[in-house]
C-alpha cells in the first residue's frame, strides 16, 4: 500500500467491483466524468479480474481511508511512456460522504509522490472540465498548473463544455 496522511493507495481486485459499478452508475459521482455505457456488475468484476496487473504503462489504485479501510474512490496514472516520462492522472471518489474534507487532495499528492519518486516521471497530466471546481481546486493545492483549453469536448445534459489541460513537474508536487 503507498500510504499518505489520509488515504491509502492499494490495487483494486474483483471485490471492488460492486463499489466501482455503484459509483459508476450514480449521476452526482460521475457528472464530470466520461461515464460511457452502463455496464453490469459482473462485467465490471470481470473487467477487474482480466485486467493486467499495474505497470508502469497503467497503475489503478483503490483509495482507502487510513482511518476505517473503507474504499472511497479510485485513482489512476496511465498512458505512461518511458521515453518521455509523463503519465495521465484521473480520480474520483465515488463515496460522498468523503467529499470535501482533504481525501481527495491527499489522494492525488500520494499518487503523484509515487509516481515521481517510484516510477522516476518527469511530468503529471491531466484534464477536466472547466465548470468542475472543486477539481481543479484540488489539483492547484498539489501543485498543478493550467496549460491549456480545449474547447466544447466534453458533452453533458445536452450541452458542450471545455476542459482545461492541466500538468505538474515533478519539481513542483506540493
């Protein structure tokens, strides 16, 4: 497990599929996020079982919280290529009581920590809507800086929005 000052970073197996599939299908925990098609229980579970194991080319983290071992969410670095040393960041935490109150930034700190001190990245990337605040207040406290707009590419309830790209150094983790 790599551990921060709130949460635990462990990898995610077939028993977290029911979490997974509840967060997934809940319209407040993903009303930022590409949520693609519903899927099934068993299809997630199957997806988390056939899964690779994490590499340095994608690590799926669960976060826990240090304090009870719940599982409140999921983090991943993926996309990774050793040659230019940068991996993308995305994260959710599906249990909404936890929302708010530090996991989040601690989660996304520990496993950019990780991926810096353990998997020698050189550059942190990531994207998210530009009406998503509270994300992209999270990322500025780590350390993260707006690089870019990509507009209209993210559509939800029948509207266009823009992300921002947003990156971190590995000289810049906060």
């Amino acid at each position: 497990m790599v551990r921060g000052e709130l949460v635990g970073l462990r990898a995610m197996g077939p028993d977290d599929a029911e979490a997974l599939w509840r967060w997934n299908h809940d319209p407040e925990v993903m009303r930022w996020m590409d949520d693609g098609y519903p899927q099934t229980v068993e299809h997630v579970r199957s997806w988390l079982q056939e899964r690779p194991r994490n590499s340095y080319a994608d690590a799926l983290f669960g976060i826990e919280s240090l304090a009870d071992s719940t599982l409140i969410g999921l983090v991943m670095l993926h996309g990774t290529e050793p040659e230019k040393g940068i991996a993308k960041l995305d994260i959710y935490l599906g249990e909404k009581d936890h929302w708010g109150r530090g996991f989040a930034t601690d989660a996304v700190r520990t496993v950019c920590r990780f991926g810096f001190q353990d998997m020698r990245l050189h550059k942190v990337s990531l994207t998210v809507v530009t009406e998503n605040e509270s994300a992209q207040a999270v990322y500025r406290k780590v350390g993260f800086v707006e690089e870019g707009r990509l507009r209209q590419v993210f559509r939800r309830d029948g509207q266009w929005f823009d992300m921002f790209t947003m990156g971190l150094l590995a000289d810049e983790l906060r």
